[in-house]
C-alpha cells in the first residue's frame, strides 16, 4: 500500500445495528468478519472490565493485512454488578425485563481499533431508566421477538423504545456503537472518515 492510498476498513461485528450506525458518517466496511471468541464473564468481573475485554479480545482475534482499519465493539447492559448479555430464550429476556422494569440501569459500549500492531479504544457508559412495565407489555414484547440478540434482552431503536423515557449519555452506544467515538478513534487510526461526508 501507498501512502496516500485509502486504509481499508474492517468491521469486526455482524450486527446489522453497527452498521447502520457506521452509514450515519458515510462510512461502509470494505469487509465483515466478526471474530469467534468466548464471551463468558470471567468470575468477579465487573460489568466495565468484561466489557473493555471482550471488545480487546475482538480486535486482538482479528486477522488484519497492512493498510486495514479494523472495528471491534462490545455493548453490555449492567445492573449494578449484574451482567446482563444476550438472554438464552424467551424465559430469560422476560426476567431481564423483569429486573430492568422501574429502574436505571447503565449500558457500556467499548470500542477498539486496531491498525496493524496499534490499538485505540474508548470506553461509553450511559445511564438509562426503563419504566415500570406491566405483565401485557412484557409478554407482548416478548412476543415480538425483537428480543433476540439484545443485550439486556432489548434494543432502544426498536419497539422497547416506548420503555425508555429517559437516558443520560450517548443514544448511538446504547444502539451498539457510539458514533461520535467511533469517528474519533478511526482519525486517530488515519482513517479518512470526513471523506464519507461528499
């Protein structure tokens, strides 16, 4: 690679969300290959340390050629010292609900990139409170299925929007990637963000 030839970038995660996120700053990966690691909570780990690590462990698992940008991120959604990732069915995204309903809880985003032997990373903690749900609207979420996937058992942009009357912080990071550091650590990388706004 050149100089001045373009980094090329590399996200490192398979959710449509970050993605989406990424287009909002003009940006489209060049490649996705999201890393296989083992995401299990490590005993005594807090929420802020799981998450800073398996965001590093991300970017660290990735094969990156000269002249590529890589973008890892992990978002965990924590109460108090609770981690709570991806329910394993319906049962357990209702319990997280459950737990969530009537009070704040934070959300934590880490973001890592890697060109070649370097790495930046950002950590994004934002505070937000769900309203006391009835038993109807967390049966019909359940039953919505937009559960899946979701750390916390449930996602801001959609239909659990409705549950979140108020949040302090970064509304992109709860989405899964926070855009504006997100742009910040890829400049740091010498990736040309700025030309995805023409």
């Amino acid at each position: 690679m050149t100089a001045s030839a373009k980094p090329q970038l590399i996200l490192g995660s398979g959710s449509p969300r970050r993605a989406e996120l990424l287009a909002t700053l003009g940006l489209v990966a060049d490649a996705v290959r999201p890393p296989d690691i083992d995401e299990d909570p490590r005993p005594g780990e807090t929420p802020l340390h799981y998450c800073r690590r398996i965001a590093a462990e991300k970017a660290a698992a990735m094969e990156a050629a000269p002249g590529e940008v890589v973008l890892c991120a992990d978002t965990t959604v924590a109460l108090g010292r609770r981690i709570m990732g991806k329910p394993a069915d319906a049962g357990e995204a209702a319990a997280f609900l459950r737990l969530l309903s009537g009070r704040r809880h934070k959300v934590i985003t880490s973001v890592v990139v890697r060109r070649e032997a370097r790495t930046w990373a950002r950590d994004v903690v934002t505070v937000v409170k769900m309203k006391r749900l009835s038993k109807p609207e967390i049966d019909a979420y359940i039953a919505s299925g937009d559960w899946h996937g979701k750390a916390g058992a449930y996602a801001i942009q959609g239909p659990a929007g409705a549950f979140i009357p108020w949040i302090q912080g970064s509304y992109t990071a709860v989405m899964g990637l926070p855009v504006a550091e997100a742009a910040a650590l890829l400049q740091a990388a010498g990736y040309p963000v700025r030309e995805g706004w023409a």
